[in-house]
C-alpha cells in the first residue's frame, strides 16, 4: 500500500520529467547530428531514469479503473517524446548504414547494398574488383 501512496508523488513531478525527456532527446539529437559519440553518452543514464520512473508511473496509472486527470495532460507531450525517439532512432540507423557502406568501400567488400557510379554517372554495381575499373 505504500507503493500506492507514493506514485502520487510522481504524478506531481511527472510534467517535469517528460519536459525534462524531451529536452534529453532534443540534445540527443544534436549529439548525433554532430556525431559527438561523448555528448550521447553522457545523456544515456539520465534518459534511462526518466523513462525507467516515466515507465512505472504508467503502469500504476494503467491499474486505476480511470487515468488520473495529471497523467491524461501529459499524453500530448509523451507521444512527442516519442517521436523524438523514433527520430533519433532513425538517425542513427542511417549513420550507421553510411559507415557500414564506407566500411565495405573501403574494405574493397562490395554487398549488393553499395551502389556506386560509373565516369558517365549511371548507377552501377559492380563485384569485389570495382576500383580496378577506374583507370
């Protein structure tokens, strides 16, 4: 029961963390649009936090038989949040295709992922020995 009797202490600081998670995720997307490896890290522990107490208030709000009216303000800017995760998400995945496919160029291992041009400009893919073709 004293479980039950604290959860509504997060509720009240619940705004305060999602607008704190959201601002989390909007320098989390600048650390990857800068590629600052450093800068991402250091934000992962506190996003975890916020969405590890973020995660348990939800689901004691799931067990009430009606949402408390503090928790149905905050649905707006936690579906933001979550865009803003998905975004950055995405983010990553595409930088790490590009370093994958730098990788693979550079490591003369051509997948049928990479796509390079010929002199005329057409797309072409060709096999392992495509850098001997340049000349």
């Amino acid at each position: 029961m004293s479980e039950t009797l604290s959860m509504p202490l997060s509720l009240e600081t619940a705004s305060q963390d999602v607008q704190r998670l959201g601002d989390v995720l909007a320098d989390e997307f600048e650390s990857l649009k800068s590629r600052d490896l450093e800068a991402f890290e250091s934000l992962q522990a506190e996003k975890t936090d916020l969405l590890t107490r973020l995660s348990d208030l939800a689901a004691w709000v799931n067990q009430q038989s009606v949402a408390p009216e503090q928790w149905q303000s905050l649905r707006e800017a936690l579906i933001e949040c979550r865009e803003s995760h998905v975004r950055n998400a995405q983010l990553m995945q595409r930088q790490l295709q590009g370093v994958r496919g730098a990788l693979q160029a550079l490591q003369g291992d051509q997948g049928p992922s990479l796509e390079l041009y010929d002199r005329l400009g057409q797309l072409s893919r060709r096999g392992a020995n495509w850098y001997q073709q340049l000349a």
